[in-house]
C-alpha cells in the first residue's frame, strides 16, 4: 500500500480539494488528447494517464519511483506504464502527439533535461502541457512550514515561458485558479457544458498554477476551459460545513472550560505545594540556624578550652624548665661541695699525720684532735 506523503496524490488517500486540483488538470489534457499518442512524464499512482487513454489512441506513463508503477499497474489495466526518467524516456524521436508533464518540473535539478526530451519525442506539430505551481503564491502559501524539501526549482511567470520558449517557439499559459461558480444542470451527465467566466483577473502573480501549453507549431486557437469536480449545492453545504464547525467550536470551548477548571485546581494545588514547601523550607533553615550557632558555641568553648590547656601547658613547661635548671645548678653546687669537703679532709689527714703534730701532742703542745667514729666521714672530727 502506499503511502501519501503530499508530493504524490494516490486515490482516496487525499482530499476532494487536492483531488479535485490534480484531477482537473487531465480533464484539460482530454480535450487535446483524443485519438493521440500519449505519454504522460511523472504520471504517479496513474490516475491521470488512465483518464487520458480513455479518449487517447493510446496513453503510457513513465515515474521513476517503482512502488507509484507498481500501484499504477495494479490499478489502471487501461493504460501502460513504464519506470524510468522523465528527462530520458527509450523512445525515438517524434514517438509521440501529446505529451503531458504535471507539477514533475519543478522536483527536478536539470528540468532544460525535461524540456529537451519531451521536445524530442513530440511530433513536428505536437503538444506539450506541463504545469508548475506559482512560485510568488506557493511561497505565502508555505510562510508558516518553509520550503518544499521535494522541490528544486520554483517558477515565476516570466521565468517559466522564458524556459518553455527556449525549446518550443510556440507557448501559451494559462492560469489554474479555483474559483467559486454557479451551475445550472437538471441533475443528469450531460455530454457537454457550456460555460462562461466572468470577470477573470488574469494576473499572474495571483494563479494559483501555470499550466504551459507548448509546441513547434503554430497553436490552434481554444475556449477557456472550466472544470466542475462536482456539481452539487455547494451554498448548503458551506452552511453544513459552518454548522459542524459550530459544534466542533462548542466542544472545543467545553473543553476549555473543563481545562481551565482543571487548571485552576492544580493552580491551587500548586499553591498549596509551594506554601508547603515554602514552610518546610523555612523549618530547615531555622534547624539549620539553630544548628550552626550551637556549632559556633562548641567551637567557640573548645577553642577557649584549648587555649587555656595550652597556657597551661606552657607555664608548666616553663615551671619544669626552672626546676631542671635549678637542679643542674644544685647539682654542681653539691658536686662543688663535695670536692671542696674532700680536699679539706685530705689537708686535715695530712695534718693529723704531721710529725709536728704528733711531736705536739707528745710535749703536750698545739690542738688536740679526737679520734672520729670509724663509721663517719674525716670532716664530721671535732677540733
């Protein structure tokens, strides 16, 4: 199945405004098509080219996509189809009387290739009706979306008879417009229909499309052409349309309703989170504050503490450095001691051994010494 994607109509998968636009297009080319070799280039799904065999001596289409042959050939036995290039069909020349090329020009980079090889094909006094959308319209068109990414080269008017003049010494453009109209008909097909366009604006720069009709030689003249995809009391359904509409509206608004009331009440829910958060947020804060000044408290006592521990400390070690000091002095004042006490004991020996004194002590003269305990040191001797 294929699939739409806007750049190829397939049947039923379109509006009846975008099928009307294509379709009418072949119901022009019918006119010059009767009794014709027809070739129809970029023919798509394959609904035009089968249009066009019904009056045509006989109709092939050539589209380079397969899957557009494929649907074409399971569609449309009436007529041929063939996959290949637009701008290089195997056929020789003048194979061909009417050649037909719809909204095809413009998805092409080298479209002079298009021209050539439709102008190649064509008999001495064939046609060529090709079409192209305008490009000043289609760009207002498509403001909001952007460019066509299928398109390659878009046409203005002057541009386009200016390409088509370059192969065919014969053109002439007209204009595809829809346009609003007034039927009178007793319900049945009938084979023909006389029409009348009043008023028509021929402005190029305000068509809808070009539709290009090109030859070698000279172009008989035709009437204007008015193509009626339907014909119905199109007043009654614009109103059908408007009713509708209305109620699409009405529920549109219904639905606005209950989604602004649904709104609401998540924008009071919403203000009820945030005074929520807003409250749990100001909790935090205040614990947060509690717990930093608590914080500073205890650092501000361990460091008072800590500075009192260290004075502390340091008057003790100032205490243990004059204590040490003090000892040391003591020390060698006792070791000072010690050694004057020896050597007076040593003069007091030598004294006691003195022969003086002994001689003394025989006549009964000088000092007289007793004897010190065994046990106590020669200073402890009393004179």
């Amino acid at each position: 199945m294929s699939e739409f994607t806007g750049e190829r109509v397939i049947p039923g998968q379109v509006n009846d405004d975008l099928w009307g636009e294509h379709v009418a297009r072949y119901a022009l080319a019918t006119r010059f098509a009767v009794g014709c070799r027809v070739l129809d280039l970029g023919c798509g799904t394959g609904y035009g080219t089968a249009d066009l065999a019904r009056v045509a001596s006989s109709a092939l289409g050539v589209d380079l996509a397969p899957e557009a042959i494929d649907y074409a050939d399971r569609h449309f036995p009436s007529a041929r189809f063939l996959q290949c290039s637009a701008s290089a069909v195997p056929f020789p020349p003048g194979s061909f009387d009417l050649v037909t090329a719809f909204e095809v020009i413009e998805h092409l980079q080298d479209w002079r290739a298009l021209l050539a090889e439709a102008h190649r094909v064509l008999e001495p006094d064939g046609l060529l009706i090709v079409s192209t959308p305008n490009k000043r319209y289609y760009a207002e068109t498509r403001a909001k979306s952007g460019p066509n990414p299928f398109h390659e080269h878009e046409f203005e008017f002057a541009e386009f008879r200016t390409a088509l003049g370059e192969f065919f010494p014969h053109v002439q453009i007209l204009f595809q417009d829809r346009v609003e109209a007034f039927a009178f008909y007793d319900g049945m097909q009938a084979p023909g229909t006389e029409a009348e366009l009043g008023r028509p604006s021929g402005d190029p720069e305000t068509a809808n499309f070009f539709i290009g009709i090109c030859s070698c030689a000279p172009i008989l003249p035709f009437s204007n052409f008015l193509y009626a995809p339907r014909a119905a009391n199109l007043l009654r359904e614009r109103e059908e349309h408007i009713r509708l509409l209305e109620q699409e509206l009405g529920q549109v608004r219904i639905w606005l309703q209950e989604t602004a009331a649904d709104r609401d009440h998540l924008q009071k829910q919403l203000e009820s989170e945030q005074t929520r958060a807003l409250q749990i947020i100001t909790e935090l804060n205040e614990e947060n504050r509690r717990k930093t000044d608590w914080a500073l408290e205890i650092e501000q006592r361990l460091t008072a503490e800590v500075e009192q521990r260290t004075k502390q400390l340091t008057d003790t070690v100032r205490l243990l450095d004059t204590a040490e000091a003090t000892v040391v002095e003591r020390t060698e004042w006792a070791r000072r001691l010690d050694a004057q006490l020896q050597e007076a004991t040593v003069q007091l020996e030598m004294v006691r051994q003195s022969r003086w004194l002994k001689l003394g002590r025989q006549l009964g003269l000088g000092p007289q010494f007793k004897e010190a305990p065994a046990k106590e040191a020669p200073f402890k001797e009393t004179v």
